[in-house]
C-alpha cells in the first residue's frame, strides 16, 4: 500500500515520459489536418513529421531524446565553462554521436557502378520530396499552426489542478509552550473553465491539515469553493469570447490551402520551372548545339586548311574560321561552366549534396536531333574522306590506293540509302500533320511548309537515283584506272566524292526540314473568360484571402465590445467545514458563504481600445482592398500567361523558320565551298555567307529549343494560376491539362514533360525505377 503511494507520488512528481506528450501533440495535430482537406484540391499528401527511413533528413536515434550532436570546438568551450564555471553539459553525462546526417541515405538512389545517380523529372521530384530541406520546413510549419490551434481549443476544457505546499517550520527552544515544530499541509483540487459565452467557472476543494508537534495538536479544514463570472457587457458573448478559438480554426485551413498551394509549386520548381529539371534540359541542349557548332566549325576549318594547301582558298579565308573556331571553343566551353553550376542549384534544390554525380535523362530531347546519327557520320565520314582526298592534290595516289579510294567511296554511298529511307519516313509524317487542320496556325508558314513538303517528295527519287548513279560511276572509274590515267583516276574520284556529298547532304537537308517541323508545341484551347473564371472560382489563395476580409470583419466588432463598460455577474459559494472537527468533508453551514453581485467599471479610460477600434477599421478596409489585388493581380496572370504563351508560340514559328533559313543557307554555302573551283571568283562572298549561316544556326537552333522549354514552363505557370494542376498523395500531378470543355482529358493529350495520368507512385523510401 505504501509502495503504491509512493510510486503514484513519483508519477505526480515527475509527469509522463517525453514521448507520450509528442505522441499526445501528434494525435491532436493530425486529425485537425485532415479535418481542414474537404475538397480534393486542399490534398496536401504526407502529414507525418518524421522523414522516411530513406531520407537523408530522417534521424535514427530516439527522437524525444537525441545524443549529443558533433559541436564547433571553439564554441565548445563556452558550453563546457561559461564564465570560468563548471557547466552542466558535461560530456560524460550524456550520449554522443559523430552524426549529422544518416549513413548510407544514397543508398535509394540507386547510384552506379561509378556513384552517378540517373534522374528523369519524375525520380528528380521523388528525389526532393523524399530529402528537399525546404519541403520538410514547410510541412513543419503547417504543422505548428495546428499546434497552436490545440492551445487555443484548450482554453475552453476543463483544465485541472492540483497544487499542494508542505511546510515545516520550527520556531523556538526549550519546548512548549516556547517552542513549535508544525507541519501544514495544504493541498487545493480543483478545475477552471472558460465558458462559450465569456463566463469563467471555478471549481477548487482545497484541503489545509496543520500539526503541531509539540502540543500534540492537530488542525483539518476543507474548503469547496465555487466561484462564476459572466460579463454581460465588455466581453460578453460567443463572437468575442470564442474569436480566438474561431480564427485559430481558420488558421489550420488557410495554412492548409496554402501548402496545398505550395506542393504544387514545389513540383512545378523542381520539374518545369526556372532552375528545374526542364530548364537543366535546355541548358543541355544549348552544350549539344554548341557543341555541334563547334564540330561544323573544326570540319570546315580542316577542309579550308586544305584548300588553301591546294590553292583554292585564301589566307584572309582561313584566319577568318580559325576565328569563328576560337569563338565556337569558348562557346562550348560558357555553356559547359553554366550548366555545371545550374546543375549543382539544382541538386540543393532536391536536398543533395553538389558533390553527387547526377546524369539526367535526356528523352525529351531527341526531338531537337535534326539528322540521325547514323547519315551524320556516313556526311562526317565522307567528309574526312575528301578532305584526305584534297591533300594528294600534287601527287596522285598509287593504282592499288585509286582502286582502295573507290571501294571506300562505293561503301560509304552504300550507307545513303538506308539514311534516305529514315529520312523519308520523317517526311511522310511531316505530310501527315501538314493536312491536319490547324485553325491557329500562319497561313502564310503553312503554305511555305506545304512547298517545302512537296519539293523534297519530288526530290526524294531524284536523290534516290543520284546515290544509284554515283555508286555506278565509282565503279566504272575505279575499272579504269591504270598507271597512265592516275591523274584522270583521281580527278573522276574528287568528282565522284562531290556528286557523293551533294547528294548526302541532300537526303541531311531533307530529314533536318522534316524534324524541324516536326517539333510542335502543345496547343492551348482555353478562351480568357472562361480562365478568368476558373482562376477566381479555383485559386486556393483568393478563396484565403477572401475569408480574411471577414475576420477583418469579425475584429471590428471584437473591438467594438472592448470600448463598452464592464459590468460582469459575480457569484461565489464557499462551502468550508467545522473547525472543530478533523472530517475533512464535515461542511458546516456556519462555516460556509454565499455571495451573488454585479461588478461595473466604466469606459472612462478606453484609449488604448480606441485605437484598436481605429486600426480595425483600417484592417478591415485594407483586407478588402487586398482581396480586390489580389482578384486583379490574378486576372493580370492569367491574361499575361495567354499573352505570353501566344508570343512564345509565335516566337517558337519565327525560330521555326529562321533555323529552316539557316539550314539552307548552311548547305548552300557548303555546296558553294566543295563545288569546282571555277565556280567562285577571287573574292567572291562564299567564306563570309558560310560564317553567317553557321552563326544563324547555332542562334536558331539555340532559340527553338530556348521557345519550347519556355512555351512548357509559361503553359505549366498558367496551369498553376488556375489552380488546374491537383497532386496524388505522392506529390505527382494526376494531369496537367485543363480543356474547360471535359472532365478529364485523355491520356494521350497529356504532354510528354510531365508525369501522365495513370501512374504506380512509388511506396515510401522508393523512387520510380530509371
């Protein structure tokens, strides 16, 4: 018995264990959350606080009490001696740990042999859900207002106490009657609570037990005590009395709906955005055609070195490439430093450390290749073949190396036919889309495209028969070559090689024309009215900001009641037992009390009131105002988004073009530059139009892909200001298109940049598979 006291005691005295209040906190807080997501779009996914084992955020020790971290040893110092004193955080009273961050968290991104981690959009956003330090603060702060609402829910419970003082206190010598030794005992039991209508209720048994020692006597006296205020002027009321508790309410769901918010801008950062995963793509992009630049350049700096060895191109000529190339290297070189640093942003912005290497998946960008590889290295091989060619312009080759010349050449053309086929199939489909109806499109651009279209359709057979010809005339030339026609031999072979690359870079024309327009963005069918609308009916802040006009609304007449007088009911009861006797529940009528008043204090000092009555009209004014920004700002958004995706659009057509030109131009300057030599004055242009042209498509094809991501990134924007993009409890995009007309779009219109509608998400501590 006395065991079980004294252990019930303990318990009193030292409270329950650090874990039962954070689970307590925890089994407050989530219920609050989930009450507040009453509509689809308020789905804020993930609400524990505690990261996923797989995080580089999560921590392994006990959370409620973590061993000492790692401290800077300079600060140290001030911890282990404040002011030259002993301090209390002595290493050896506590655990310690090396750790700050959990060993082996890489571990889920399924790095390779080497430690590089493969990234598409959708393991990138998985990657910064799962470890984004950014995401995890947010969380926690939509967290604490919850938090803060239990408090405020708190103070309308009943709210128990049990406070107790045990005194002992001697005074004197010599014993009585001079001397006491007396022990008091008083403990008080009781609750408070505050009342709906601004009442406060009190309900306190106190219990007072006083030993004296000396003289043997002993003194036991109760107390119930019961105690009601209920104002009827200042304070009164559920409008004033409950404000607190009904904003701290409000709060949770603002909180709510702006996290919402939030996690669809987080994707948007991390997938689409500036400094996402799509802007790494152009980056990407821009290296590859600088790099491709770069590849024309050196090409055409050699075949020019070689011409001027034979005489057929000027010093002024080559200093003039051998400048563009200087160029072209530095180019590379800008757009290598800036994708490395963007991607190192990027890395932090999915909580990784800069030091991981990361390789992205470059799907998206296979559009963006013009030429297929295979007929670009049948044109480079052929090239190098006749730069090879040029250089024995003094001395004529051996039989034996004429007739190994041809069989080459015979090879190399045998490659073009399988390039022409590829590249046809590229034209058909360019046809079919050419007789798709386009309501939006240039008339002007689509007939050019339709000319376009139809001359390379007649080309294609004339290309056909060339490649035929010219393999013919290779083998009939290399039949005839014999000491006595070296000379002629290699002269038919430098004519063969021409015909060979004009008609190479004919079926390269042809195919870089045919996925040039093959490159389309994703239309848009959406009129502004009907945006404006959806944008002001669905924009999770508008709907916050509107619901703060009225608590702007509500604090004026809060402030109202605090500028009246007080005049409050007051009603006490003090039910105290007979002194003369040791029952502590022994209540005696002559022993007790029973008051019931009104207490008034007039508003002759309200000036602090008044001006909290002043700014509330002024908030409340303001809130409105607010409001109304925010319902213009939103239609600016909207309009400006429509305004920009129609300029991008058309940009993307102007860029369209201009690369088509620069193409064209390109080729035409080449065949110029290879054709015989009679064929261009001393000083003709040919030099000069070849370094335009290459400058023209390097800055186009820079400019495509700069319209389309940009197109993406705008079209994405414009999603989210019509608050049109809702998440899966993952944190991925169940669609991202928005046609007023329909429900839910079918999965084929979903665009190739974002997650599509139909999806596994990845369990807890995963990421999709590369």
């Amino acid at each position: 018995m006395r065991a079980g006291a004294l252990l019930l005691a303990l318990g009193f005295l030292s409270g329950c264990t650090r874990a039962h209040y954070r689970n307590w906190a925890d089994q407050e807080v989530y219920p609050i959350l989930a009450e507040r997501v009453v509509l689809p779009q308020y789905d804020i996914g993930r609400t524990d606080l505690t990261p996923d084992p797989a995080s580089r955020l999560f921590d392994p020790f006990d959370p409620d009490c973590p061993p000492r971290p790692p401290d800077d040893p300079a600060a140290s110092q001030f911890m282990e001696r404040p002011n030259g004193m002993r301090g209390g955080w002595r290493a050896d009273k506590y655990c310690a740990t090396d750790l700050i961050e959990p060993p082996g968290w890489e571990t889920v991104l399924e790095p390779g042999e080497n430690g590089t981690i493969r990234l598409d959009q959708e393991r990138a956003v998985a990657a910064a859900l799962l470890n984004s330090r950014e995401y995890q603060t947010a969380l926690e702060d939509l967290y604490l207002v919850a938090l803060r609402l239990t408090l405020s829910r708190f103070a309308f419970d009943l709210q128990w106490f049990l406070p107790n003082t045990t005194t002992f206190t001697h005074f004197g010598t010599g014993g009585a009657p001079t001397e006491t030794n007396t022990l008091a005992v008083n403990t008080n039991l009781g609750f408070t609570r505050n009342l709906a209508a601004g009442g406060q209720l009190l309900v306190d048994f106190a219990n007072s037990l006083v030993v004296e020692y000396t003289g043997g006597q002993r003194q036991f006296r109760s107390n119930f005590l019961v105690q009601l205020i209920q104002p009827l002027l200042r304070g009164a009321g559920r409008e004033v009395s409950l404000e607190n508790l009904t904003q701290a309410e409000r709060d949770v769901l603002y909180a709510v709906r702006d996290f919402a918010r939030f996690r669809k801008r987080f994707w948007a950062d991390v997938a689409i955005d500036q400094g996402g995963y799509l802007d790494l793509l152009l980056a990407l992009q821009t290296i590859r055609n600088n790099q491709a630049n770069l590849k024309r350049q050196e090409e055409t700096y050699r075949l020019y070195d070689e011409l001027f060895s034979g005489g057929r191109a000027s010093a002024v000529e080559l200093d003039q490439f051998f400048q563009s190339l200087q160029a072209a290297r530095l180019e590379v070189i800008n757009s290598q430093t800036a994708f490395d640093t963007l991607l190192d942003a990027f890395k932090l912005r999915l909580g990784l450390p800069p030091r991981i290497p990361v390789e992205l998946d470059d799907s998206l960008l296979g559009q963006f290749v013009l030429v297929d590889p295979a007929l670009e290295r049948t044109r480079d091989d052929l090239e190098t073949f006749q730069r090879a060619r040029l250089a024995e312009l003094d001395e004529p080759p051996t039989v034996a190396d004429l007739q190994q010349h041809f069989t080459t050449l015979v090879a190399i053309i045998d490659r073009g036919p399988p390039g022409l086929e590829k590249a046809r199939a590229d034209l058909a489909e360019w046809g079919r889309r050419i007789v798709r109806d386009e309501p939006t499109a240039d008339p002007e651009q689509l007939d050019r495209a339709r000319r376009t279209y139809e001359s390379f359709q007649q080309q294609a057979p004339t290309i056909a028969a060339d490649l035929t010809e010219v393999r013919k005339a290779a083998e009939a030339h290399r039949a005839e070559v014999t000491e006595a026609t070296r000379l002629a031999g290699w002269e038919a072979l430098s004519g063969d090689i021409r015909l060979a690359l004009a008609a190479i870079d004919s079926v390269v024309a042809m195919q870089t024309q045919a996925k040039i327009h093959l490159i389309e963005l994703p239309a848009i069918e959406l009129q502004e009215d009907v945006a404006l609308t959806t944008a002001h009916e669905s924009r999770l802040d508008l709907q916050n900001r509107l619901a703060l006009v009225t608590d702007a609304w509500r604090k004026v007449h809060v402030a109202a009641n605090a500028l009246q007088a007080d005049l409050d009911v007051v009603a006490n009861a003090n039910l105290g037992t007979d002194p003369d006797h040791l029952n502590p529940l022994a209540f005696a009528a002559e022993a007790s009390t029973y008051s019931v008043g009104l207490e008034f204090d007039g508003p002759l000092n309200r000036l602090a009131e008044r001006n909290v009555y002043r700014a509330s009209l002024i908030v409340f004014q303001r809130a409105r105002r607010d409001y109304m920004g925010l319902s213009d700002q939103i239609e600016f958004e909207i309009r400006r988004d429509l305004r920009q995706l129609r300029q991008l659009r058309e940009s993307f057509e102007i860029s369209r073009a201009q690369l088509l030109s620069a193409a064209r131009q390109f080729e035409s300057a080449r065949i110029i530059l290879l054709g015989p030599r009679d064929r261009r004055s001393a000083n003709d242009t040919t030099t000069l139009n070849l370094l335009q042209a290459l400058t023209a498509l390097v800055q186009a094809r820079n400019a495509l892909a700069q319209n389309y991501i940009n197109y993406e990134q705008q079209r994405v924007q414009l999603l989210l200001n019509l608050e049109a993009i809702q998440l899966d409890p993952q944190g991925f995009p169940l669609h991202d298109t928005y046609q007023p007309q329909r429900l839910a779009p079918p999965a084929e219109e979903l665009p190739r940049t974002v997650p599509s509608a139909v999806r596994h998400a990845p369990g807890a501590g995963e990421l999709p598979a590369p």
